[in-house]
C-alpha cells in the first residue's frame, strides 16, 4: 500500500459479509459501492470485514477488501481491527455502524445512525439486541468525542446525537441514506405473478416488516390488523417478511393477541433482490415504528408505488415528507383508522403513491458516497 500521493482511507464494515444484511449493512454497502465506481485519484480504500460468506463486494483498483477472522465484535472491534489499521498505516478510518475502536491513534470519521440505544426502554429486544445496546450505550459516547467527524443520517438524528452525546453540532455531518436502482414500480404482470407463487402470497396484501425491538411496533401493527379482521368483512390479508412465523406467535402471546392465523403470510428474511416485488404487490406498506434514525424502507416502498403509512415522530416526517399517511404509533386504532381510510378513498390512495414516486427521487446512493468522499477530504485538510 505504499503510495506517494494517495492516502489509504480504512473503511470498517464489520459485518459486510454476512448473508442476512440489515439496515446499516445495507447503507454501508451502497456506500462502498458508489465509491468504488468512483474511486478516480484522491484515495486508496481498503475495507476490513470479518470473514463471512456473502463476498458482496470484491477488490479493483485502489479499493481492496481485507476479511479479518469472526471474533465477538468488541473482540473483533477493539483489538483485532485497530492492530490491522496500525500495520496498514491508514491515514483515515471510518467506522460505519455506530462504534468504533476507543485505542486507535489513526484519526476517525464514524457513521452514528441513530441514538435510540441511549433512551429509556432500549432493553425490550432480544438478549442479543439488548447486548448490542450495552455496548453501543458504553462505546459511542466515547467514540464521538475521539471521532474528528459524524456522520448522521437525517437532521433529527444530528439534533439527537448534539444532545444525547454533547458534541458541537458543527462536527456533525448529515448524509442522507439513498436509493437502489432496483427500487421501482413493477409493470411486469407475469413476474409478479411468479414471485407471488414462489412465496405462496396473496394477490393483494397489506405488508409489514416484523421485528422483536419493541421500537419497531409490530404489536401495534398487530392489533390494527385484528380490529381490521374483526370490522372488515373483505379484510386484507397481512404479510410479515423478516421474522419467523413463531417470533410473530410470540409476540401475540405476550401482547395476549388472538391472531388471525389464516390471514396471515411470511416470508422470512428476502434478500435485497426480491424486495422490490415485495413492495410493488402490496397494496399498503405498514410502517409505524416508535422511533428511526432515517427509515429506508419507507423510501424503498414509495420508490416501488406502494403508499406508507408510517409515524409522525423522529426522522420519519423528515424523511417522508408529504408523501406518507402519518399516525401515532401508540394507538392501533389511529393504525387501523388509516389503513381503512386507504381502502376506501382512492384519490388519497393515488395521491400518495403519486407524491411517494417524487419524494423517493429525493435520495441518491451516488450523491450520498459524494458526500461522504468530500468529508474525508475535510478531516484529513484540517488535521
């Protein structure tokens, strides 16, 4: 990696690699991807991931991917990654997903997405979402301070992040999440048709992704479903995609939920690919969680014409603009109340799909890598 006019920027993207990407894996990848195709003269980047499965993205010039053994990740983050950023002689690192290593003596820009694990009921999740909030309480705030720069992803999560980690609000840069190409309104009859068949769905359904983080609501989703069984005679079936059909179970039973069990189909966790299918052959994204850093998939289902009902809190308005149904997400009725509404007004229905298609053109994965190329350049000019 010698190099006399080019710096190496380390780019953390810890679990990469894995075949099951969520939400910041996702951003991350997108990211690395923009700036790959365009890497021109200014960087070399060298990513670090640990060793997985999924190569999702592979090395070219002046961008390399190096995959260090799968270690618990504070194992993995705190001495197995800043021992491999010292023997690389980076000029620059960038944590993508919140933490970072706290002993690293190469400067940081670190990626905080949200704060939601500093908050009050952050430990309603699993035991390993609970974990992961421990230490993220105990890692970030001392990331931040070390870090020359954040990056957030909306203006709600900066102003967040100002309070919750007192840092000055002019070292946090926000960077919009942005949009796949593959996100767009499916025209082709007999593909969904087929990909319906392959997951064995409904014609037409109302969609939500479950999760056990309590931030997520999917017993507020829940009970808005059972009213609407219960008070509609054509009621909608529900698909649940990301979560198993016991995780579901699980939750009614705890919410002391009797479910619709007939009406109700999953899909597992899909794979990127698959989505935008998923998206286009609902008739309603159901998308009212407590709390968000950004939301993309809210983005992602307006990209694919699929209308969102989602909540008035966080970045979610920000990030939706005028282009979703909004309501609190603590009253299943008003949950209810709206998918209802959806039903039966189609100039409202048309409106928001409409008005989805341009706020979805709104994000851009390639303006998005810009951007955070242009805050590398400001770190390593003021150092």
């Amino acid at each position: 990696f010698c190099c006399i006019m080019k710096k190496i920027i380390a780019i953390e993207a810890q679990r990469l690699f894995r075949s099951k990407k969520h939400g910041m894996e996702i951003v991350a990848l997108e990211i690395l991807k923009h700036l790959k195709n365009a890497a021109g003269n200014d960087f070399i980047y060298q990513v670090v991931v640990k060793e997985d499965v999924d190569e999702c993205i592979t090395s070219s010039s002046n961008f390399t991917v190096a995959q260090l053994p799968a270690k618990a990740y504070p194992i993995w983050e705190q001495i197995l990654l800043p021992s491999f950023i010292k023997k690389l002689n980076a000029a620059l690192l960038h944590c993508c997903s919140n933490t970072a290593p706290l002993f690293c003596k190469t400067p940081m820009v670190v990626t905080i997405h949200d704060v939601i694990y500093m908050q009050a009921g952050g430990f309603k999740g699993s035991a390993y979402q609970n974990f992961g909030n421990l230490y993220r309480r105990w890692i970030v705030p001392k990331a931040a301070k070390k870090a020359k720069a954040i990056i957030s992803v909306s203006e709600f999560a900066k102003k967040e992040i100002v309070a919750a980690l007192n840092v000055q609000a002019n070292k946090v840069h926000v960077v919009y999440n942005g949009l796949n190409a593959i996100y767009r309104p499916c025209t082709d009859i007999q593909k969904s048709v087929a990909f319906r068949t392959e997951y064995k769905l409904p014609e037409k359904y109302l969609l939500h992704f479950g999760n056990t983080a309590a931030r997520k609501n999917t017993s507020g989703v829940l009970k808005a479903y059972i009213q609407h069984c219960s008070e509609k005679e054509n009621s909608l079936p529900l698909v649940i995609s990301g979560c198993s059909k016991g995780t579901i179970t699980a939750i009614a039973q705890r919410e002391n939920l009797r479910l619709p069990e007939n009406n109700i189909f999953y899909t597992g966790y899909l794979e990127a690919a698959a989505l935008p299918l998923l998206y286009s052959n609902a008739f309603l994204f159901l998308y009212p969680s407590f709390a968000e850093g950004f939301g993309l998939p809210l983005v992602e289902s307006m990209a694919c014409g699929t209308p969102v009902i989602t909540a008035h809190n966080s970045s979610l308005p920000e990030v939706a603009g005028d282009a979703a149904l909004f309501v609190d997400a603590a009253n299943p009725n008003e949950i209810f109340l709206a998918i209802n509404r959806l039903l039966t007004d189609a100039n409202l229905y048309n409106q928001l799909k409409e008005k989805g298609l341009k706020n979805a053109a709104r994000f851009s994965w390639e303006k998005a890598a810009n951007q955070t190329k242009e805050i590398y350049k400001m770190v390593l000019n003021n150092l």
